[in-house]
C-alpha cells in the first residue's frame, strides 16, 4: 500500500492551480456586499471620531459617531437588526456616553412591559383561533345580501384595524392576511381572471395592509412607534405629565377613523366599481362564509375566558388615568403602577387559568411564547436608550443650537413639513429607526421655537407610520406583496392619496383635538419640560 512508503507525504499535496482556484474564491466570499455595510458603520463611526469637531463637549461628537454606526447598520441590515439593537449597550460604555447599567434600564420600563404583557395576550388570540372567529362573524355582518362588494371591503378592513389596535399592526397582517386569502380562494384565478375579480382582490390585499397600519396608530399597543414616543417624552420630561394608554387613545382613535375611512373611499374608488357585486356574488355568498364558521364550532371555556382577560385588560388601561378631576384607579396606587404592570399581570394569568381541556393545562404555556417578538422589544430599548444617549451627551444642545433659524416658522407650515419628512423616509428604513431618529430632532426644533413639544412628536411619530408606498416599508407590505395580488404600481397609486389623505387629518387634529387631550394649547414652562441643558 501507498500508506506503508515512508516517502508518502502526510498532508495531500494540492495542484497549484486548484491552490489559485481556492485562494480566488476565499477572496470572493470576503468581498460581499454585506461584508462592506459591516464594515461601513465602524468606518463612518471612526472618521467622525477623527474628523468632526462640534461646539459641544467631546461625548456629543461621540454619540453622533455612535448614530452613524447604528443607523448605517439598520438601515442596510447588514447585522441582523435584533443584534444591531443591543449595540448601545456596549458602544455607549466604550465611547464614555453613559455607564452600562444606565443603558441597560433602557431596555427594560413600563412601556416594554407593557409590549411583553400585550404580545402574551396576543399569542394566546392567535392560538385559540379567535381572531379568525372574529373575522368571520363580522365579515357575515358586513356581506349583504345580495352581496355588497364596499361592504364586504368595509368589514374586512374595519376587522383587521380593531385586531391591529390590541396587537402590533404586523401581527395583525399576518393573523388577517390568510382570512382574506382565504376568501379570495373562492375567486378563479389565473390569466383569464375578470377583471372586477382582480380588481376586487388588490382592494381586499391592500386594505388588509393598509387597515393594519391605520389601526395600529390608535392605540400604544398598536404599533412600536408609537411606545417609542411615549417612552421618549417620559424620559426627556420626566416631571410632565405621562401619555397613558387612554390619553392617546383620545387622540389617536378619532384620527384613525379619519384615515380609515379615507382609506375605504380610495378603495372602493379606484377597485370597485358599479356591477362589482353581480360579478362576485357567483363565487361569495354567506351560506360559504356561515359554514367556515360553523366548522370553528361553539366557543370553547378557554376562548371566552381569554376575551374577557383581554377585555378587563382594556378597562384597565383606560380607567388608570382619565381626567384631573377623576384620577381613575392608579391614585389608589400613588401612580406607581403603569400600564405595562396591567399588561403583565392580566397575561400572567393566562399560566393560571385552566383551559379545561386537558387536565392540568393552563391558557397558556411557556412553550406558546417562544413566538414572542424579541426583535421588536429589543428595538424598542435602542430606541429610549438612544434617546437618552442624545439628551445626556450633550449632542440634543448642538442640533438645537442649528436649528435656530426655525424659531419664525409658523407651526401651522411646519407641522404638515415634519409629517411629510418623517412620511418619506420611512419608505426606506423602519418604522422605529424613522422615529428614533427623528424625534430627539424635534424636541429640540420645539425648544428652539418655543412651542410645546408633543406638537412636532406626535406629527413626526405618525408621519413615520405612513409607510404605504413600497413594499420594504414596512414588514406589513411584505405580508401583503407576497401574495402576489398587488404590485408596486398598486401601491404606489393607492399608497399616495392615504398618505395625503393621513397627513391633511394630522395637520387639523393636531392642533384642536391635540390641544384638548394633551393641552398643546398651553404656554411651555421650559424648566418644567427640563429641556437638556
């Protein structure tokens, strides 16, 4: 044998040009693009540290160079995004912005736990189905008979928007997106498909999405955007009085119902026309829809006992804190209890609660939250933490000492120019990196113009949720997108008008409802908004 000659080498000797060979791919797999954006935020990180000089102290030309790093890492993905998030945690210590324990209570307040306490409540719905019970029995309400194709639109949308105000507006996508397949499967498809048909198909798809976002802004819980900016305006004035879950409801319910019916004329204007109903009544009837329902049989113990639990939650978060002169059951508690301790107490007793079907098994069970979106909560603590970061570094002083030429701009022109701004960029990167970003900006543009701040917040905040343009807007669109129903021209044509349509009823609301729930009206006592120094 070969292996017995002492002259055999012990290492395979390689051909020189499989050598070459392996030694050109090795450099191929290194010179990726994704490769590039990694390296790209420690690069810009470096040449600000070394190139920039602000008339600020040395920790605000750090925390820029730290934004660049973030910032160039979300907006490319080139690590994933959960990992992206828990950056700060060790470049705020490492570039003497904040200590490490101080960046990591960012990741953990009342409004995370308030997200950990609603996504529970939320995967116990998705588990026993009751969103797809709820779906049913209102699409049967709106269907008509003989059928009414707006109604049924109407009925599905308005749907999708009540689950999006409990939950976050892409889990309700994904929880609705296959109820509306699902009656869209009734349809024939393919090339030879009438037009009405497909026209009717987009409208339900995009309305589907659409109906997501527009619900989710109702509510804190809807949507991260916006617990980002209460977590915000919590932590830069801590001494003025906090957005509860019923505050914003207040405001954000009556614009949400603006948008949404804008939403639904669009719709039904440009995808259902006169005579639709005659085309789809052959394949739609309540007799299908009746028996889909019926296959879900009678409610069960553990159903009915999660709505309740989801129902006394919600009586919960809006009695905590309603009016001046009735404090609501949080002054019981010398408001030390939040929403987010609601939140967590009502979904710990979902592990208590028996479901009486099998012996022994509760509503819930560790094994069911292993779904919970860690991405989502983890963004959310970069968010407050970056927040903080800006306002303790000194960085909020320098940008507000360079917007001082906005301090004559009327609020009324400004107002719809921010909603614009934020609008356009979160058609590019996320919803949250949009506000997080934006937001600490205009609190000092506020400061500078001596205006109360929630003013320019809440139309930056809203402006980032109005991401109906592109399909990577928002992780929605992509629900919707990859059905295969729409396309970026149907987007585009519907996506435009909502987002006129969003940013005409922020600009009247905020300045008349704004001014009731969050007393915008009112003169700003600087020191009491404890503005960075």
């Amino acid at each position: 044998m070969n292996g017995d000659d002492p002259k055999t080498p012990l290492l395979p000797l390689h051909d020189p040009i499989h050598r070459s060979q392996s030694f050109s791919s090795s450099i191929k797999s290194v010179l990726v693009l994704n490769n590039f954006f990694i390296l790209l935020g420690p690069l810009l990180c470096t040449v600000i540290c070394l190139c920039v000089k602000l008339d600020g102290p040395e920790a605000s030309r750090n925390m820029l160079a730290v934004l660049a790093w973030v910032f160039t890492w979300w907006m490319t993905e080139a690590v994933p995004m959960p990992v992206t998030s828990m950056s700060p945690l060790f470049l705020f210590p490492l570039f003497g912005i904040a200590a490490a324990d101080d960046v990591a209570h960012s990741y953990m307040d009342d409004v995370i736990a308030l997200v950990l306490g609603s996504f529970m409540l939320a995967l116990a719905v998705e588990h026993y189905n009751i969103h797809r019970r709820l779906a049913l029995n209102i699409t049967l309400l709106f269907c008509g008979d003989p059928l009414n194709p707006q109604l049924l639109l109407l009925g599905l949308c308005a749907t999708t928007a009540f689950v999006s105000m409990w939950m976050h507006n892409v889990a309700a996508a994904m929880m609705m997106m296959p109820v509306a397949t699902g009656i869209l499967q009734r349809l024939p498809s393919g090339p030879a498909q009438p037009g009405v048909l497909r026209s009717f198909s987009k409208a339900v798809v995009l309305g589907v999405i659409y109906s997501a976002a527009i619900g989710g802004m109702s509510t804190l819980t809807g949507t991260g955007v916006n617990l980002i900016l209460v977590g915000m305006w919590k932590s830069y004035f801590p001494e003025a009085k906090p957005i509860s879950f019923s505050t914003w409801f207040f405001f954000g319910f009556p614009l949400a119902i603006l948008i949404f019916f804008c939403l639904w004329g669009i719709l039904c204007l440009l995808y259902c026309p006169k005579g639709a109903g005659r085309g789809l009544s052959a394949y739609l009837d309540k007799a299908h829809l009746k028996r889909e329902l019926d296959l879900l049989g009678p409610m069960a113990f553990a159903e009915k006992t999660i709505l309740a639990v989801f129902a006394m939650l919600i009586v919960l978060w809006m009695t905590r804190s309603i009016t001046d002169d009735i404090p609501g059951w949080g002054a019981i508690f010398n408001g030390r209890a939040g929403d987010g301790t609601v939140s967590v107490m009502m979904a710990t007793l979902l592990f208590i609660i028996p479901n009486k079907k099998q012996k022994g098994e509760k509503l819930m069970d560790w094994n069911k939250c292993k779904k919970l979106p860690w991405n989502i909560i983890l963004l959310l603590g970069a968010g407050f933490a970056i927040a903080d970061g800006v306002r303790s570094s000194g960085l909020a002083d320098v940008l507000s000492e360079a917007l001082g030429f906005l301090e004559e701009a009327p609020y009324l022109t400004i107002a719809p120019a921010v909603c614009l701004v934020s609008a356009t960029i979160t058609e590019f990167t996320s919803n949250n990196a949009t506000t997080t970003l934006l937001v600490p900006l205009l609190i000092q543009i506020a400061n500078t113009m001596r205006v109360h701040p929630l003013l320019l917040m809440i139309p930056g905040a809203i402006g980032a949720q109005f991401a109906f343009l592109l399909p990577t807007g928002t992780p929605s669109n992509v629900v919707g997108f990859s059905t295969g129903h729409i396309d970026i021209q149907d987007m585009i044509k519907t996506g435009l008008p909502i987002k006129i349509a969003g940013t005409a009823a922020l600009s009247i609301l905020m300045p008349t409802l704004g001014a009731f729930v969050f007393g915008t009206d009112k003169q700003v006592n600087i020191a009491k908004f404890a503005y960075p120094k």
